[in-house]
C-alpha cells in the first residue's frame, strides 16, 4: 500500500503531523521526515522496519535519551548535546552490541556495531514538534535524499508516512564525533565545522 503524504509548509501547526507519525510508528512501520542532510527515516525501535534502515542511529533531544538507554554520557558529549544540538552532528558514545536495552532488541546490534551508537538531532523545525511528542528515543537513519520520493522507492512497503518539504540539498554530511571520558575526537569531517566541536565541548567559564 502507498504511504500517506502530508505536505510541510510552515508556519503550519504540527500536531496533524505529530499525532500520524506516532501512529505510523505505533503500526511498525517508517516515517520518512525533512532533515539537515536530506530526508531522514524514523521507525521505532521495537519494529521489524527500524534494523532494515541503512546506518541507523538514535534519535535524540538531549543527553537524557542516552542515559535512558543505559548508556554512559561524557562530559564533552553532554556538552555538544545541550550546546549544539539540533545541527549535523552526530554524537557516538560507547556501548556493548549484546546488551540491549528493554524494547530495543530487534536493532541493537545493528545500532552498537564496532562498539559505539551514533546519537542524531536533525535540524528541522519538525523535529522539535516530533520530539516533544514521541514516548522515548526513536531509531534514525540519514538517507541523503533530496527528495521524499527517493526515500519512498528505496524503502519500499517499510514507509507509512511521508513528511514532504520538496527538495532538499542532501550533499552536505553530518559530522560525526565521537565522544569518551579521555575527550572527543572527529571520527568523520562534515557539515558542523571542527573548530565549533572544540568550542562547544569545551569548558565555559564567565566572569
């Protein structure tokens, strides 16, 4: 069955679209959703769609969402959650493949493969409305679309809903940054300049 399509036109009230992605979720199934890098999709963690999504990570608001997974928060990724979020940087803290958490069992391995989960808050005005709105942490995957269309004929069946701003620039990647108690470091360049890392996950200190 095609996905339902709503089209984004702002300043538009986002409750009618809040309310059908939890319900597309609550189904099993994707939403596919402007982001910062192209079009991302979201599925929830427990459905058989959310290990099918290429290079999935969490999404999340805050260093609340990983601590909620059980998962240690360092100082610098606490930092860059509060300070830089939502923007293309993705945050990847350490965590065991063979222990997921209640809900999460279908993806996890896929989530903490090579020992870490990469953590995303897309910047998008919907995504603040999303957040707001969804039970918990939700499973994400950049898909680096420009358009939903593309999205749609990737995943097939999997998607429900589809969120359509019409083109996006999908060139830009996020930067992806890995973060431990000895510090961070950038595992991948991208659109969030290194320089603003360092700055963001540095101490502030005001006189």
């Amino acid at each position: 069955m095609p996905p339902s399509v709503l089209d984004w036109r702002p300043p538009v009230d986002p409750s009618d679209f809040v309310r059908r992605v939890r319900a597309a979720l609550a189904d099993g199934r994707a939403v596919v959703f402007p982001g910062d890098s192209g079009y991302v999709a979201l599925a929830d963690p427990g459905s058989p769609v959310a290990p099918t999504l290429p290079a999935p990570a969490v999404l999340a608001y805050g260093p609340d969402d990983p601590a909620q997974l059980g998962l240690a928060v360092p100082v610098a990724a606490r930092r860059l959650m509060f300070r830089a979020w939502p923007a293309p940087l993705t945050v990847a803290l350490a965590a065991d493949a063979a222990k997921a958490p209640a809900g999460w069992e279908r993806v996890w391995a896929k989530l903490a493969d090579g020992g870490a989960v990469r953590f995303r808050c897309p910047d998008h005005a919907l995504t603040d409305a999303l957040l707001a709105a969804l039970p918990g942490p939700a499973v994400v995957a950049d898909t680096f679309r420009a358009t939903a269309g593309e999205v749609v004929e990737a995943l097939g069946d999997a998607v429900e809903l589809v969120v359509n701003a019409g083109p996006l620039n999908a060139d830009r990647r996020p930067t992806e940054v890995a973060a431990s108690e000895d510090g961070w470091r950038v595992t991948r360049a991208g659109a969030f300049p290194a320089d603003e890392v360092a700055r963001l996950a540095a101490r502030i200190v005001l006189f």
